[in-house]
C-alpha cells in the first residue's frame, strides 16, 4: 500500500478512534442457513463462482521460480497445473494426460490417498507416470514411445496438436498467478480484478520467496472459514488470549474493488502514531492487512512482513480444504530468520487452526442441524456482508429479507 493511501486510511481511523465509531454498512444483513448447509446451493457456486466466469488467484510469481517449476491448484472439476516455461512465461493447464487422464505433475499419494506434492521442477519436459508420454512446457506432446504402432492411424491427430494439453488462460501480473478454470475467453487483468491488480502491486508480491505450504480439511463450508477473516468483531471473546491484548476490534476500514476488499484490522499500538510526523505513518507495521480475493483466496499481511495466501476448496457443502501458503521477504540464510519464521508459522496455525476454524466447525454442525433458519451479520462487519451481497450477484441469488 502506498504511503499516501496509508496515511488516508490512517487519518480515517484516528477519526473513528476519537468518535469511538466504526464504518458501517446500510443495514443488518440475513443469510439464509441453505447458503453454508445445501449441496444445491453449492453447485450453484460451483457452476457460477468456480466455473469460469472470473479468474482465481492461484499463486504468486515466487512459487514459480524458475523454468521448469509447477505448481498444482486444484479446484472443483478443474485439476490445474502451472508451469513456468524456458521463456519465464507461465501457463497453465489442465493437469490430466490426453493418453488415459491421469495426473500428471503431483500425482504421489501418501497412506490415506492424501496428494504429498504441489509443487516441484521438471528441467526439461513432463512425463506422464502411467505411460510415460512426454509433454513439453508449452504442453505439446513430444513422443509416446513403446506404443507398438498402437496409435499410427490417428499419427495425423497428434502431430496437429489434438492431444495436447488442455492449455487455460493465464496471466502472470504484479505479481500474481491468474487463472480461469474454465473457457478460452484472455483474461483482461484490469476488468476482472475491478482494479484492485494496482493496489496488490504495491506490495511486491513478486519479489518475496516462498517458504512453506500446508493442505487440512475442515468440516465446515468454503464461505464459513472465509468468514472468520472478514471482521474483527470476535477478536475480544474468541481470542482473548492470543490477538486481544494486542488488537483492536474497531475500526475496521474497508476498500472495495467489484466483490474483492482491502482492510486492516490493526493493533493497538496504531493510535500512538498521531503524535508522529506523517512522513512516519505506517498502516503496515500497525496491522495485519487482509485482501478477500473473491471468490475464494484470502490474503493476509501480518506487521512482520511475511504474506499469507488462504485457499478454499470446497469438496461438499459441509466440507472444505483449505490451503495455507507462507511467503517471506528474503531468502532464509540464517539461524535467527528461520526461528522468526517458524514462530510466525506456529501463532498463525494455532490461532487460525486452533481457534477460528474450530469455531466454525461447531457453527456447520449447528447450522446443517436445521433448527434455525440463518444467521445475521451486523451492519458493524461491512466487509463480511460486502462479500457474501457480492456472491450474491455473481451466483443470481437476492439477498433474503431480514426477519
């Protein structure tokens, strides 16, 4: 963020400090218990938010760091892997062989079926595990050798490119890793992140280094566990002893760019800055900074410097996977560094983990038990109602009257 919006957004929450007020959205919101607990509703989202229509943000450029590496982003019905080809350009392809559809990259499975890689380099070409065709970076197929003539009379189809990998749009910018998981249509990065690439871009998100990653599944929906991220409201009871004593709840200013926003829920010790000279003001070493990347990604930017990139699977209603990536400024070349970032990597799970998506277990129990008929946020969590009135509009669900 750069300093001059710093320093508005800073003005704008001494201003509420003072008043002892916060943003507010118009009114109360209603969410209907079918949004979090029916697997129609789901396959709505499936069809609409994960079917094409808007790119996702599957990485950022430190997770392909040299030619040759991938990095696999699986989403509902589109298994996607990314690769960064002998040019530094990225792309991205369905993950599935044209011979017999297995997985191609990330394919090695532990005891309970659970994949054990994500990502890794491939210097020259890709190999398919089950027969062994060989695909370039740019997704040709090279060769499908020991086939006994097997495939002569469709020779035509394959040196025309028919058996080539499924290649997906893909844009490499400020940074960030996008995707449309479905379709041909370019992505034009202006219009489908309503701007909010240039914001994004200020954090150089492409100079940082990827440090670690890891995959959990929770029983609770998709949108549940992004929900957690979306407001400060519980930070004073849910966490009152691990974030409270350092954070405020309030006021929680919120950017909007289409369905994504930009916010920070900020520490306490943000309010002392006042007493400095402007040209010192800073909303990054007094906050963690959260973007919501609709419709599924969470970014967040602790005072620390290191970035967070939340994904959310859903793999049923009441089930979601979730994966946690760890980016860190500078390469780890020292004792010290690595014990900052392990520490940093432990709050966060416990927290996050431990605490929140617990949490929003006992909410999914609760709400798939049918016994109320949906939820209310207040007009206090206005980056929370923004979101779900946003998916609202790209699923072509009203918003429910309130009660």
């Amino acid at each position: 963020m750069n300093h001059a919006r710093q320093v508005e957004v800073l003005k704008e929450i001494f201003r509420h400090i003072d008043a002892n007020t916060t943003p507010m959205a118009d009114a109360p919101y209603w969410n209907p218990v079918g949004r979090y607990a029916s697997e129609e509703h789901l396959q709505r989202e499936l069809a609409t938010l994960f079917g094409g229509a808007m790119p996702l943000l599957a990485g950022f450029s430190p997770d392909l760091p040299a030619p040759g590496s991938w990095l696999t982003h699986d989403l509902p019905g589109a298994p996607i892997v990314l690769v960064r080809d002998h040019d530094r350009k990225v792309r991205a392809f369905l993950n599935i062989c044209r011979h017999r559809g297995s997985r191609l990259l990330g394919f090695e499975m532990d005891d309970q079926g659970q994949l054990l890689h994500a990502r890794g380099t491939t210097p020259k070409v890709m190999t398919c595990p089950y027969h062994a065709w060989v695909y370039d970076h740019k997704g040709s197929l090279l060769r499908h050798a020991n086939d006994m003539g097997g495939f002569r009379q469709i020779e035509a189809d394959m040196a025309c490119g028919k058996f080539n990998l499924v290649e997906l749009p893909c844009v490499e910018t400020d940074g960030m890793l996008l995707v449309r998981p479905k379709g041909d249509a370019p992505i034009d990065v202006p219009r489908d992140t309503y701007g909010m690439h240039t914001r994004m871009g200020e954090f150089g998100f492409k100079d940082y280094h990827f440090h670690r990653e890891v995959f959990r599944e929770f029983n609770a929906n998709w949108k549940l566990l992004m929900d957690t991220f979306m407001e400060g409201y519980h930070i004073a009871s849910l966490h009152h002893s691990t974030l409270a004593p350092r954070f405020r709840c309030y006021p929680v200013i919120v950017e909007s760019f289409g369905p994504h926003t930009l916010f920070p829920l900020t520490r306490k010790s943000v309010d002392a800055q006042r007493h400095l000279p402007e040209s010192q003001w800073s909303v990054l070493q007094h906050a963690s900074t959260v973007f919501v990347v609709a419709p599924n990604a969470v970014l967040n930017i602790p005072m620390d410097g290191h970035v967070e990139l939340w994904d959310f699977t859903p793999l049923s209603a009441g089930r979601t996977r979730v994966r946690l990536r760890f980016y860190v400024p500078q390469p780890i070349t020292t004792e010290d560094q690595q014990v900052l970032w392990d520490k940093s990597w432990k709050v966060t799970t416990d927290v996050i983990f431990g605490e929140d998506f617990v949490q929003q277990q006992n909410i999914q129990a609760n709400l798939a038990s049918g016994r109320i008929p949906g939820i209310v946020f207040g007009a206090n969590e206005p980056a929370l109602i923004h979101f779900h009135r946003a998916l609202g509009r790209l699923t072509g669900v009203s918003d429910a009257p309130l009660p």
